[in-house]
C-alpha cells in the first residue's frame, strides 16, 4: 500500500518545492484489536507484521504541503490534526539501522570549514 497521508500534530516550515523526509520505522510495533484491524482494513495486502523492519530509517517521502484535517477528509487515513501530503516516495533496498540522533558536522581542526588565517 500507499500512503500519501502522515498525521502529525505540527507543521514544518516548508519550502515551495515541499521537503524530503527520512521514514524511520518505531524500534516496537504492536498493534493489537482495533488498531490492527484498522490496518488491515486500510491495507489489506499488509503481510504478517514480523515481514517488516523495525528501528531503521526505511526510505525518504516527500512531503508536498500541510493541510488541517478538515481539508483532507477524501482521505480515509487522515485523522490529523495536520495532513502532510505526500507526493513521492523512495524506498531503501536495505534498511538503515543503528543510526542513532541527527548527523552533526564534523568539528576537528582538519576539517573545520572556517577560513584559516
């Protein structure tokens, strides 16, 4: 399945041309009762959940634009309260695991990108 809806309770600031974002898997995932009947019911060609990866950045989506969730409701996944629309996606071959917070640049003297004087 598709999706072309993220819910998320904030907006990013996005540029015209939208924004890329890695999707990362939660590291546990179990849904149980309602809630796994509610995936199955908005994907039914899901597999058995132990098919799927855990804890790894998966691919990057592209986020288009933020809508309220009252501007989304042709999408039956959209609950919000904000709607990121998603236009395009791409799929890693390989998850990505044991990549732990955001990249920081590096800081020593040799790689410093500060002008030398």
């Amino acid at each position: 399945g598709v999706k072309r809806v993220e819910n998320r309770s904030w907006a990013p600031n996005l540029p015209p041309s939208g924004l890329w974002v890695a999707v990362h898997a939660a590291a546990s995932f179990h849904p149980s009762g309602p809630e796994l009947d509610a995936l199955r019911s908005a994907w039914p060609a899901m597999r058995s959940l132990d098919a799927y990866p855990l804890g790894a950045i998966l691919g990057l989506m592209h986020v288009r634009d933020v809508l309220p969730v009252a501007r989304c409701s042709a999408d039956p996944l959209a609950h919000g309260p904000k709607c990121w629309r998603i236009d395009a996606v791409h799929r890693l071959e390989v998850p990505m695991r044991g990549v732990r917070g955001a990249p920081r640049p590096h800081t020593s003297r040799r790689h410093s990108t500060r002008p030398r004087h």
